[in-house]
C-alpha cells in the first residue's frame, strides 16, 4: 500500500508541471489561476478537517499560517506560475528539485547548522546542473526570457526552502493539529496573497480563464495537485518518516520532463538532458546520509519482521 501510494503521488507530482504549463499557455493569468488553485483546494480541505472535528477555525487567524503561506505557496508558486509562460514544464519541474540544496545552503550558512560533505558535494553538483541547464538559453535562438525563467524558478525555491524550515517549527507548536489541516490552512493564506497580487499585476481576462484548457488544468490541480497529492503525502509522512516521501524530488522531474517531450512537444536538448541528470545527482547527494539512514532502518525492521 505504502510503495503504491508512493509510486502515485509521484506520478501525480510529475504531470502537475505540466498542467501548469497547458493552462498558461491557453492564457490563464498566471498569479490568478494558482491562486484560486490553493484556495480552493485549502478551503475544501480545511473545511472537511473541520467537519471532522481534526480543527478549528481559530487555527486560520494564526501568524503562523500567514507565514507558512508566503513562503510555501505564495512566493513558490507565484515563481513557478510566472516562469512557466517562458520554460518547458521539463525543466521547470528539475530545477525545482533545487530545493533540498537550497535548504542546506540556508541551514549552514545563515542559521550556522553543521553540514556534511556529500551534502556539499551535491550543492556544487546541483550548482553545475544548473549552469548546464541554463547554458543554452544564452543562445541566440532562445528568448532572454528563457533564462530569466529558469532565475525566477530558482528564487521561488527560496521561498519554498525558507518556508519548509519555518513549518518544522509550526509543526512542532502545533503537535496537536493535523498537518493536513496546517497544510490546508497554508495554502488558504497563500491561494489569497496570490490573489491579490493578480488584482494588481494582471489583466484578467475570464475568457482566457473559463477557456475548456484552463478550466481542465485548474480542476486537475486543485482535485488530485494540491488535494489528493499533498494529502497523500502527509499519509505517507505518517506511516513512514519525512524523508521517504520527499524523495518525489527524484522521480517526479524526469517523470515531467518526459511528458512534456512527448504530448507537449517541449524541446530538450542534449546540453540540457546532461544538466537535468547533474542537478538530480546533486539532489540526491545532498540527501545522502539521510537516505541512507532511513532505508538502514527499513532494512532492519524487515530482517525484525522475517
């Protein structure tokens, strides 16, 4: 059950990128259609925690999830929204996969954290992957914005590594509330920054956002992107550890990048393909010794249960 909701959830993860991509390019504004993605998807999710009794209302007028929600959401997906509409899904998915370093980097440097040497071995991998992955934007077949694209990703994953070392001290102060509840809570908060941020920044148009491509994409991502994919995420954290299920971050990229040569037509080149794999290689570098210790303990427990 636990290797098949896995396998899944990456799945889920993978095609996301590209659902993204479709609905951008039909002209849905970018900041508007996720932020009615989170907000929908937070408030039905909160709203069901809610009728379960797992929450109360007050948990939304906490700062905490106001916070949570500007980094995870709002700042993440407000970058990944707005660089879709100059990247292939592709890529936009690897340098997402950015964000495990990009934590390390924060932890050691500004929050004096003792790392390790394979973690650092990866962040200088990554860094190489990276420029690898970049390099044929400079190109002159390729709009500069293909490189500020891939830049603006990059900073989103800021937002996303500030906010996943904040939300382990949420988590730990409110030990007794459902992390799906936290989560739903969050992505309300961010789904509403987003909003207001579309008000004065975009030119909506509902003809673009009600067009059959948008509205497909929008219903994807709000139904089985933010519901059932994070859901069964914090399932996953719960019956295993956090580290097994982030492990997403390997797979669900070349699961993007896949589709999107295939039934989007997205280009790769070999440039790019060889940077993908580097950043990859450094996200798993960088996770190494974690990984490394959790399936130490899930081999113990099998030779336990033999």
């Amino acid at each position: 059950m636990v290797i098949m909701n896995y396998l899944f959830m990456c799945l889920i993860f993978g095609t996301t990128f590209l659902a993204i991509k479709m609905g951008v390019d039909a002209g849905a504004p970018p900041f508007l259609s996720a932020g009615l993605r989170f907000f929908i998807a937070g408030i039905i999710l909160f709203g069901f925690m809610v009728w379960k009794k797992k929450t109360s209302i007050r948990l939304l007028f906490r700062k905490e999830m106001v916070l949570s929600g500007a980094g995870l959401t709002f700042g993440t997906f407000a970058a990944l929204y707005w660089a879709e509409q100059y990247v292939t899904s592709g890529v936009a998915a690897v340098l997402s996969a950015t964000g495990p370093m990009i934590i390390l980097l924060i932890q050691t440097f500004l929050m004096k954290q003792k790392g390790n040497g394979s973690s650092f071995i990866g962040c200088v991998v990554g860094v190489i992957g990276v420029t690898c992955l970049i390099l044929p934007g400079f190109s002159i077949e390729i709009s500069p914005f293909w490189v500020v694209g891939c830049f603006i990703v990059v900073i989103g994953e800021i937002f996303y590594a500030s906010g996943t070392i904040y939300t382990k001290h949420v988590i730990r102060k409110y030990d007794q509330t459902s992390p799906i509840a936290l989560n739903a809570a969050q992505m309300m908060h961010g789904g509403i920054l987003l909003i207001i941020l579309s008000f004065f920044t975009e030119d909506i148009r509902f003809e673009f956002l009600l067009s059959p491509v948008s509205v497909g994409s929008l219903l994807y991502l709000i139904i089985f992107g933010s519901m059932i994919g994070h859901s069964m995420y914090y399932w996953l954290v719960s019956r295993t550890n956090p580290v097994f299920p982030s492990t997403w971050l390997y797979i669900s990229p070349l699961i993007a990048v896949i589709l999107g040569v295939i039934f989007y037509d997205e280009y790769i080149s070999w440039i790019t393909g060889i940077g993908a794999l580097i950043i990859l290689l450094g996200t798993v570098l960088v996770n190494f010794n974690t990984l490394r210790s959790f399936l130490g303990r899930q081999s113990v427990i099998q030779d336990k249960k033999s």
